[in-house]
C-alpha cells in the first residue's frame, strides 16, 4: 500500500491508501502520457458503441424522466391551488 494524505473541505487532512500496483500502473501512464504517447487502449468501433449507448441511455432517461413528470401532475391535478 502507498499511503498519502489529502485535504479535506474543512482544512483538515485525511489519509488514503492506494494499493501499490494500482498507484504504480497510475504513475507509469502519467509518465507515458507526459512523454506523448497518446494511444488509447479503446478502439474507434469500441468508442462509437459506447458512445451510441451512451446517448440510448440518455434518451431512456429523458424519457423516463418526462413520464414521472407527467404521472406526478395527473395524480396533484393542474398544479393549481387546492381551495
């Protein structure tokens, strides 16, 4: 284990550990990156499926979102004052 501190919102300090291969493999691909590497372990039809996923999921939620919308006015009427 590697172990550091951070700091907190409050001031304070907190102390994460991080498994060592975890934090070395982190390190390695910072250097590489620093160096330019710049390959990415992800392939373009990788990426274009995610990213058509992505947006299905966005589109479900959406969807989801406008129909709790809709059952919540139907079940407290228009929105007006219950007088």
């Amino acid at each position: 284990m590697v172990r550091g501190f951070y700091q907190t919102e409050d001031g304070g300090r907190g102390l994460i550990e991080v498994p060592y291969s975890w934090s070395k493999e982190f390190l390695e691909a910072g250097k590489k990156r620093l160096a330019g590497d710049t390959a990415r372990q992800a392939s373009s039809p990788e990426v274009k499926t995610l990213r058509v996923e992505a947006r299905d999921l966005k589109e479900a939620l959406a969807e989801q979102i406008l129909e709790n919308r809709l059952l919540k006015k139907s079940m407290i009427g228009d929105g007006g004052d219950e007088e």
